[in-house]
C-alpha cells in the first residue's frame, strides 16, 4: 500500500451515517425456514419455505473527540477532533429510537432497510474514553400495497354481474336430486 492511499484511505463500514473506527467483528446471518407438515406415515414433507429477513451483529469501535492541540483543551471551548464517546453513544440510541430503516455497509456487503435490535455497550477501564458497541441489525421487509375503488353494488347496472368480487366461504357441489321416474324417463329419452 503507497503512503497517499494510507493517507487518504476511506473507512468502508457504516452504520447509517455513522462511520466506526474500528470493527472488531461482523456476524452475517441469512436464514431459510422450511416448513414441515407430517404425512400418513409420519414423514416430513418440506412443501414450502421462505427467507427469513438478514441480520448481521458487529462489534465496533469509536474514537473519543479529543482537542485539536495537544498542549491546550481546545474541547472544553467547543473545538474538539469527532465527537465524544457520550455523543457517540446518544446518536446511536436517537438512531434506533427513531425507527427509520438505514443502511448499513460491511466488508461482505451492503445492507439495506436495516433497523437497530440491539445496542450493548460496554465500559471498563480500557474502553473509558472510546465507545465499544455491539449493534444487532435486521432487516426490515417492506412491501407495497394498492388500493383499488369500485363502485357500490346499487349503483351498478347489473350488481351481480359487475359488483367487486367477494369471499363468501367455501362451496363444494351438491348432485341434483332427480326422482327415478325423471331420470328413467331421461334415459328413453320422454320428457
């Protein structure tokens, strides 16, 4: 790697809009339930499936603001380098209170329409001025709908003909109940 791409090198993770500067893990799950129904003789029949929505859980890192200068604390005068690991930490929190599918961007690939299941955060005397996370993101399946404007059976020429279609149950057929002078005399042909 040359000096101006470690120089200028872009972080290639994001959690929305928040960039870590560190991942220490990434779990990817993509699952397939399979439905199982018994037959007669107690084997399992797989006749359906569908893909579950992806989730993938990381472990990341990120940098605590500090001052611009070493020998002054430009901080405490609003003059800081990134934001602190408590600011970090309530942008996160306001992200998945928010409910607002995002993307999310890992080494395997691109997500979208995730929202934030789990936020862990974990401090202790190594991580007390950076924010160490755990974040377990899902995907959220969106559909589209279409609603669709009849008219009212009245106001219809022919209301049984042309009304929208309704549920009415289930129908099985019944066989015509004939008297056996009417079907014998079907069978001669009389009648």
């Amino acid at each position: 790697m040359d000096f101006l791409s470690t120089l200028f090198r872009q972080q290639s993770r994001a959690v929305g809009l928040l960039v870590p500067a560190v991942v220490v893990s990434e779990k990817h799950a993509d699952t397939l339930e399979i439905t199982e129904h018994p037959v007669e003789t107690g084997a399992a029949v797989s006749d359906h499936a569908y893909k579950r929505p992806a989730e993938v859980t990381m472990e990341v890192g990120f940098s605590g603001g500090g001052s611009l200068l070493d020998f002054v604390n430009t901080a405490a005068i609003g003059l800081s380098v990134g934001l602190s690991p408590k600011e970090t930490y309530q942008q996160l929190l306001e992200l998945q209170e928010s409910r607002v599918p995002f993307d999310v961007v890992t080494g395997k690939r691109l997500y979208s329409n995730m929202l934030m299941r789990a936020l862990e955060v974990t401090t202790d005397r190594t991580s007390e001025n950076v924010l160490m996370a755990t974040l377990t993101l899902r995907e959220v399946i969106i559909t589209s709908t279409q609603s669709v404007q009849v008219a009212d059976k009245q106001n219809m020429a022919q209301g049984v003909n042309t009304s929208a279609v309704q549920n009415s149950g289930t129908k099985t057929t019944t066989p015509v109940n004939q008297s056996l002078l009417s079907s014998g005399a079907g069978l001669l042909g009389v009648g």
